[in-house]
C-alpha cells in the first residue's frame, strides 16, 4: 500500500531541506579551502609578522627565531596536514588565535558581531519597506507622474554607491544640521544614518523586481474577480497582488543579507561603528591572517544560512510549492 500523501510529502520535504543544507555545507568548505589557500600564499612571511609584532621593529629574526615561531603555529608541517587540521579546527568551531592578540579569533568576533547583525538587519527591513511602498504606488497606475517617480527613484537607489550615499548623509544630517550624531551619543539615532545608506542600493534592485511580477499580476484574472467581489483598490494590491510579487524579492534577500552585512564592513568605517568592519580592518591592516578568514568564512555562512532560510519561506508564501 503506497504512504499516506501527507507522509510522501514529508519525506520530499526533509530530502529538500537536507539537499539545501548539504549544498551549503559546500559552500563553506569551498570558502574555508580558499581562505586556507590564501593563507599558505603567506606562508614564508608569516613568521616574520608575528615576529615584528613581538619585538615592535623591523629587525630581520635569525633562522632559529623563525623556526621556533614556525613550529609553534605549525607552519613547519606539510600542507596537507595543515589543511586537514585546519578544516577540522572550523568543524569543532575553533577559527584559530589571532596572530597579534592571541585571544580566539571567534571570541573577537563574537564581541563584534551584535551591532553589525542589528545593522544589517534592520537595513534589510527598510529596504523592504522602501521597496514595497514605492511598488504599491507606482506598479499599474494609471498615473503616469506616480509611475515614473517610483521607477525612477528605485533605478537610483540601485544605482548609488552606498561610501557616496553614507558621506553625503553624514554631512548634510550629522555634521550641518545636527540632527543624528557625527559619533556615538543615542544608540537609536546613531543607527539611522547607516542603517538608510545600506537599504538604499537594496531597496533598489527589490523594488526592480517585485514591481515587474506586481505589474504582470495585475494582468492576472484572479485580480478582476477580486474587485467584482467589491474588494477595493487597495485591498486588491495589498492582500492578493502583493502576495504574489514578492517571490523574486524572496529570492534576492538572500543575496542582500550576504550583501549587507560584507557592505556593513564598510559602512561601519564611515560612521565610526562597532562591529565587524573595525576588526578586518584592523586584520587586514596588521596581516593578522586568522582572524581576517574567520571574518570571510562568517560572511560566507551568513550567505549560505540567508539563503535556505529564503527557501524555507517560498514555501510558506507560495502554496504551489508546498502541494
């Protein structure tokens, strides 16, 4: 006798979710191979960077200096066993010891890490907002001023980069007007300026795509039927017409939350921000290889976890997928 429906589509659904997770565990092993490829690029001047930061000049350490530091991190060993060690480090979670603080670089990162997500988030939620609106009044109006505005500001939005935007609300709403603070003051308030110059780009390209699909669902029949059952206007765009163009904004929140928080990096060093952004840079600016990949391999997982939670909720928004 053939499986109840609902149990054949359980099994279907947990072959799914564990095909995502399974692709995006590739994912990370690829970025961590990268990150350990770079890193053995390095491998001859290593020593030395530790050794420079330990003695605070640039004197040239003798042959036995360089080998007991290269003993000491394992870089004397061969590079197959460097990379089994290392992969095998980032499955028990161990990203490493940075080089120059000598504390866990997932420790570093996980006192850093909190105002970069509230960051990125939030400016993912905007961009939504921002994205949305513009759609609802612009896609199918029969006024035409209202559609061109809205296509006009979105194809802007995507098209600033997002150090421009930052600077010019900087100077303008920080340091002329006084109205956010230039640094620090009210956590709130100091989130606003940088949290609107990382929605803005999104917001631009969302709003591209889910007005193309709000304008083609407009067209649909279940539209026409809506507004003879004496559904409103609105009632039509908002419950039934929105619901539908939202699937291709779905799939590019993925990407945006990969995108947001690799652009928070630099956004937080425009703002003068805590959070991740201060420690590659300081990283890159050290050569402190360990703690700079642990940062990469976050964004990459960040990535990776976006997307299948963005799959997750296709499901939920679109009723075909989950029959």
């Amino acid at each position: 006798m053939a499986a109840p429906a609902p149990r054949r589509r359980g099994v279907r659904a947990t072959r799914w979710l564990l095909i995502r997770v399974a692709s995006g565990v590739g994912v990370l092993w690829a970025a961590a191979t990268i990150a350990f490829l770079l890193q053995t690029l390095t491998q001859q001047s290593r020593a030395r960077l530790i050794y420079d930061q330990r003695v605070g000049n640039n004197s040239i350490p003798s042959k036995g200096v360089t080998a007991a530091i290269n003993h000491q991190y394992g870089f004397d060993n061969s590079v197959l066993h460097q990379y089994v060690s290392y992969i095998g480090g980032l499955v028990h979670g161990n990203f490493g010891v940075s080089y120059f603080q000598h504390v866990s670089v997932w420790s570093l990162i996980i006192q850093q890490i909190g105002p970069t997500l509230i960051l990125t988030f939030s400016a993912l939620i905007l961009a939504w907002v921002i994205a949305v609106g513009l759609t609802l009044l612009g896609a199918g109006r029969h006024n035409i001023w209202s559609s061109a505005i809205a296509n006009f500001l979105q194809m802007l939005s995507a098209s600033v980069p997002s150090y421009w935007v930052g600077t010019i609300l900087l100077v303008i709403f920080a340091v002329n007007l006084h109205i956010f603070p230039v640094l620090g003051g009210n956590p709130l308030l100091a989130l606003v300026l940088p949290m609107i110059t990382m929605a803005l780009p999104v917001s631009g390209f969302l709003g591209q795509v889910i007005q193309d699909e709000f304008s083609s669902a407009l067209e649909q029949p279940f539209v026409t039927s809506s507004r003879s059952r004496g559904i409103t206007d609105f009632g039509v765009r908002t419950v039934h017409v929105l619901r539908h163009s939202v699937l291709p904004g779905l799939t590019l929140s993925g990407w945006a939350v990969g995108y947001l928080f690799s652009n928070a990096v630099l956004v937080e060093q425009v703002f003068d921000r805590a959070g991740i952004g201060g420690v590659l840079t300081k990283a890159a600016s050290e050569g402190d290889v360990p703690l700079a990949t642990g940062v990469v391999l976050l964004s990459a997982a960040a990535y990776v976890i976006a997307n299948i939670v963005v799959d997750i909720l296709y499901v939920f928004v679109d009723p075909r997928l989950r029959a």
